[in-house]
C-alpha cells in the first residue's frame, strides 16, 4: 500500500507493505512501514530489487552460517576440536558472516 499517510493510515497500518509518501519527513510520523519522499517515488522498483537481493544475501549467510556451526559441532562432539580452537573459530564465524554480507 502506498499512500500519503493522512487520510488513509488504517490502510496502512493493516498492509502487509506500507509506504507513506512525503514532501517534508522532518515532522512526519505515519502508521506506516517506510516513509518514501515523493520526489523519489520513480526509485522505488529498484529499491523493491535491492530488497530482494539482500534477502537473498542473508538466507545465504543463514545458510553458510548454520553449515560452519554444524561442521564445528560435528568436531567438537568427537573431542577432536580443542577449546582454544573453538574461541578462536567461533569470531572468526561472524566475522566471515559480515565479510559475506558486506561483499
């Protein structure tokens, strides 16, 4: 649902996707999930695409990040994976997440 936020908030307010638009966001607090100035409205199908992708980024470092968890766990459950080992992998796990999601 786009709108201006005014008259139709309820609207808003029960979409799954909410968008208000506005001339000036300084002052301005809809019930709504986004606030988008109107100038910029032509953008908002490549901001759609650029939520995808990123939803996209994020099942993958989901994904990447349970695997690195269950192949530490594998090794740590047969006693082959030190502790020291342990706390020097499990930093090295969010930081690789970031790295994948930053790149």
């Amino acid at each position: 649902m786009i709108g201006d936020g005014l008259n139709d908030a309820g609207a808003l307010r029960q979409s799954d996707c909410g968008i208000s638009l506005t001339d000036d966001s300084n002052n301005f607090t809809p019930a709504s999930d986004g606030i988008l100035e109107a100038s910029q409205l032509h953008r908002l199908p490549a901001f759609i695409r650029m939520s995808r992708i990123n939803k996209r980024i994020i099942l993958i470092a989901f994904v990447y990040s349970i695997l690195y968890n269950l192949t530490g766990l594998f090794f740590a459950v047969q006693g082959i994976l030190s502790p020291l080992t342990a706390a020097i992998l499990m930093p090295s796990s969010s930081i690789s997440i970031i790295l994948l999601t930053w790149g």
